[in-house]
C-alpha cells in the first residue's frame, strides 16, 4: 500500500556545518532529511560556536538560511555561564530552548539545579524548553516544569525508570512532551561489541528490558515524538581510540518505525501521530500546502552506506532489512526527492511557521 505522511518534522537534530563542516553540513544533512522523507528539522544548539548569544544565533541563522533544502527552526542554548539575559531578543528567531542537563557532545552542560531554576524562570516563551536529562536528573526537572508550568520536552528517553516517572507526571497533568529515538528502540547494550564506536551516543543503548518498556509506552501513548537525535561524526572520528557520542538517524527514523508497523508492534496511526502531528502540534509549526512524503509501505530494502545522503557516510543498522520506502517527499507543491535523487537546492528551504 502507498499512504501519504504530511508534514513530518524531526525536532531533535545535529545538522552540525559552522566550525563542524567537517563532520556534515546544513546542505548535506537537510538533504538527508528530505531523504528521510521529513518536510522539517529543528536544530539543537551544541554545534561551536554554540547558539547561546544573539551574535551565535545571527551566524546559525545567516549560514542555514542560505543552504538548508528542508524548512528547518533552531534552538538556542542554555549555557553554564547563564544567557538568560538573551532570552527576550531571541524569543521569535527560536523554535525553543534546549538544556542539556547531563554529560554529551559540546561544552552546555547545566548542573546546577539553581540555574535551571533561573533558566526556567526566564523562559517566559511559549515555545518549548526541550532538556538532556536522564535518571534521577528527570524529578529535578519535573520540579521546575511544576513550578513553572513552562512546555517541557524530555529528549531521547531510554530507560524504564524514566518512563515511570514521567507516565505519573502526565497523569499529574504536568505540561510535558516525551520524546524516544530510533536507536533505543531498536539496538541494546549488547550492541556494543558488535558496532564498537558507531554504538556509542548519549544517552547510552541500555537494556532489552528497557527496550520493552520503551515499546510499551509507546503503545500505551506516553511517547509523543520519535526523534532521531541525528547526530553525524566521521568514520574517522568513529573509528578512533576515543570516539564522539552519536549517530545519525534521519533517513532511517521512518523505515524503522515503518517495520515495527509492519512487524505488528505498533499502528500505523501511532507512528504518524509521533512523526508528524504531535511535533508539529508541541512546537506550534504550520506545514506548507502540499508538503508530504509519499512511502511505500510493502517496500522491503537492506540499509547500506551507498544509500545514505548524511555526509558522516554510515549508519548503526547497516546490513539491517526495513520494511516501508520513502519513495517521495514534497515540498510547497514540487518534489524535492524523487526516490533515487534530492532535488531541492541549496537555500530552498525556510524557516518553520510557528503559531503565535
Ligand atoms: O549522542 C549524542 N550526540 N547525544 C547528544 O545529546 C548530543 C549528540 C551530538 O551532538 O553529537
Ligand atoms: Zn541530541
């Protein structure tokens, strides 16, 4: 069967590009969203210089406008040395705030729980404030979001435990989002021997006991939004004594999900509420006319580095077989991957609509 999936944003992405060219860029990875089927991305703020300042952001926003070919927002970063006094002259040029509340890539871990406090304070926007926080980390932030009632996203959720904790905070009614990635769902701990550095992110792979809880709460709907946490680093870097945390995830976020519909995991209408709908809804983003991706859901394919546009030229299920193709996606009307080729150029894409 061929189904149409509007509107697809993947609000948690590393396109990378500034002082990481070298790792991907703005044109290379917004191609592999386009690949992926998605109509937007929203960028996190770890990439140097990091998004922490009007200066930062005018640079970010200068260089993404010209080469991203999906629509695409940005986050700004909140930093250990307290930004919040940028927050109000940045308020419309942002799609949220990102707090990295534990240890990963880049230099913005926020530890000190009296400077979430000031951060979550300041944030008078409704735009979400999206956090990194793991373990016991996610209480402290429930915290704040009760105190504060401020739109919170918890990113990249992996354990069982974490999903106990915020399954009651919802039941509590708190204004909360949850977010899962592909990889915590579909490789293990036991993973690691096999792909060595190419399975190292932040959070970590954990359990299949995990893994479980992780499929429960999504069917249950206690997840809101599959994000892929694309985050590409070079084989090199990968393949190094001491490789960087991450993966990339964006061409394969929907064929994953597509097999696990395929595979009776999960529905077909779970997927697209978490791919489409429900990010759009939580950031307030208005899809274009005619934007959508067109999948093939029978289609059955092996994933392989040849067949990838993110510039980092690997993925962590190579060799796996998905069941569900993009095999087109539209932009405004025109098509911008054709199934074998990205067609949209460099600067097509504009920044994301975002409900007042
Ligand atoms: O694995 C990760 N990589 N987790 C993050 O939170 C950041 C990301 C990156 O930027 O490489
Ligand atoms: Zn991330």
């Amino acid at each position: 069967m061929i189904i149409r999936i509007d509107g697809m944003v993947d609000p948690h992405v590393h396109l990378r590009d500034l002082a990481w060219a070298h790792k991907a860029t703005f044109a290379s990875e917004t191609a592999a969203a386009l690949a992926g089927g998605y109509w937007a991305v929203l960028d996190m703020p770890n990439t140097p210089p990091s998004t922490v300042n009007r200066a930062a952001l005018d640079t970010k926003l200068e260089r993404i406008t010209a080469a991203a070919r999906c629509d695409w927002g940005v986050y700004l970063g909140a930093s250990q040395a307290d930004n919040t006094g940028e927050f109000a002259g940045v308020f419309d040029d942002v799609c949220g705030l990102k707090i990295f509340c534990n240890d990963t890539t880049g230099d913005l871990l926020v530890e000190d729980q009296c400077l979430r406090d000031k951060l979550f304070a300041a944030w008078t926007s409704p735009k979400p404030i999206a956090v990194h926080a793991e373990g016991e980390t996610v209480l402290q932030i429930l915290e704040l979001v009760r105190k504060y009632r401020r739109h919170t996203h918890f990113l990249h959720i992996s354990t069982a435990e974490e999903i106990g904790f915020l399954r009651a905070a919802k039941e509590e009614c708190l204004p909360i989002s949850v977010g899962v990635c592909p990889h915590h769902l579909y490789l293990t701990e036991d993973d690691v021997p096999r792909l060595g550095g190419f399975a190292l992110m932040k959070p970590m792979l954990k359990t299949p006991r995990d893994v479980a809880a992780l499929w429960a709460a999504i069917r249950e709907g206690v997840v809101d939004v599959i994000e892929s946490d694309h985050a590409p680093h070079t084989l090199d870097e990968k393949q190094s004594a001491k490789p960087p945390y991450g993966v990339p995830g964006l061409e394969t976020t929907l064929p994953l999900m597509l097999t696990a519909v395929h595979d009776g995991r999960v529905t077909l209408e779970r997927v697209i509420d978490m791919v489409s709908t429900n990010p759009r809804r939580i950031w307030g983003l208005i899809a274009p006319r005619d934007t959508f991706a067109v999948v093939d859901l029978d289609a059955s394919y092996e994933i392989t580095r040849a067949g990838l546009y993110s510039a980092c030229g690997w993925s962590p299920y190579e060799g796996l077989r998905v069941t569900g193709r993009v095999i087109s996606t539209w932009l405004r009307g025109q098509v911008v991957y054709d199934g074998e080729q990205v067609k949209a150029l460099a600067g097509a894409g504009q920044r994301v609509v975002v409900q007042a």
